[in-house]
C-alpha cells in the first residue's frame, strides 16, 4: 500500500509532461500552417505558390488544433492521449529529422 501513492504520483507527472507535449506540439502546428499560408500569399516571381498549398495548411491547422484541444484533456482521456503524443512524435521526426 505504500508505494501506490508514488506510483499515482508518478502517473499525474507523465499525463502533465503529455499534455504540455501535445499542446506543445500543435501550437508548432498551427503556426507552420501560417507559415505556408504566408508563403503562399506572398508575391514572388521566382516561385509561385502551388494550388494545393491552402489544402496542406489547412490540414495542418487542423491537425494542430486537434493536439491541442487533446492536450487539454488528455487527464481524462489517457489512451487517446498516448496516440496523440504518437502522431506528434513522429511528425516532429519527420519534419525535423531527429531520427527514429
């Protein structure tokens, strides 16, 4: 009985850690989406932007926005907060190229 305290204790850490982690992480998402929008807005004659640009940041946004909104309660979801800091994961991997 003496150790489930810490134990609880320890599992309110990790879904704090997780939860900043995926708020976190969507915010990076929400502003790569202005990003792309602002780089697609923006007049320039050497590179036009493609027209598919507004559908990736706005996908992007979403995406964003959905971590966020996870990461607000992932206290009380915590398997759906588990998926959410692996697909945040694995796209800071593959954008930032830390490995896997």
């Amino acid at each position: 009985m003496e150790g489930r305290p810490a134990a609880i204790h320890l599992q309110r850490v990790i879904a704090g850690r997780r939860a900043r982690f995926l708020v976190n992480s969507g915010a990076l998402l929400i502003s790569t989406a202005g990003s792309v929008i602002v780089h697609a807005a923006a007049p320039s004659d050497a590179a036009a932007a493609p027209a598919y640009y507004p559908l990736i940041a706005f996908s992007i946004f979403v995406l964003g926005l959905s971590l966020v909104k996870l990461g607000l309660v992932a206290d009380r979801f915590p398997r759906t907060a588990r998926v959410g800091v692996a697909i945040a994961r694995a796209l800071q991997r593959y954008v930032f190229g830390l490995g896997w």
